[in-house]
C-alpha cells in the first residue's frame, strides 16, 4: 500500500513539475502538461465507487458490528442475530 501512496505522489509531482515548465511558454510542455493532468482525471473518474450494502439508524442500545467475510467463505449476506 505504501508504494502505491508513493507513485501516486511522485505522479502528482512530475504534473505539477509539467506545469512549471509549460508556464515558461515552451509548446511542448505545455502539450505534456494537458495530456498528463487529463491522464489524472481519467484515472480520478475511472474509479469505482463502493457500494453501499446496509444503511440505518442506531437507537440508544443498540450495537453493530462489522464483520470481514473472505472470498470463498460464504456470500458474506447471512445476519447474526443476537451478536
């Protein structure tokens, strides 16, 4: 996971690094700088969005608990009553 933090910020750096020099006025940069950040907004967009599985509203009392069921398990839908 830290790797992932790493090339996500080293990514962010070289657009903005772009950037810099594209405000110089160089073409060329300016053309890597568009293709780059258009780049960063396909991969923001392309992201998929979690799903939402249950959604209420506790009373006083009350408890939820969240559970982890790996793959293979079971289809992680049973309800345990009384947990």
């Amino acid at each position: 996971m830290a790797a992932k933090v790493w090339f996500v910020r080293l990514r962010a750096r070289a657009v903005e690094a772009l950037w810099r020099r594209a405000r110089t006025g160089n073409g060329v940069w300016l053309a890597a700088a568009i293709v780059a950040s258009g780049l960063r907004l396909l991969a923001r967009w392309s992201k998929r969005e979690r799903e939402l599985v249950y959604r209420g509203e506790l009373a006083p009392g009350e408890q939820l608990m969240i559970r982890h069921v790996p793959p293979g398990q079971g289809d992680g839908h049973a309800v345990t009553e009384g947990a």
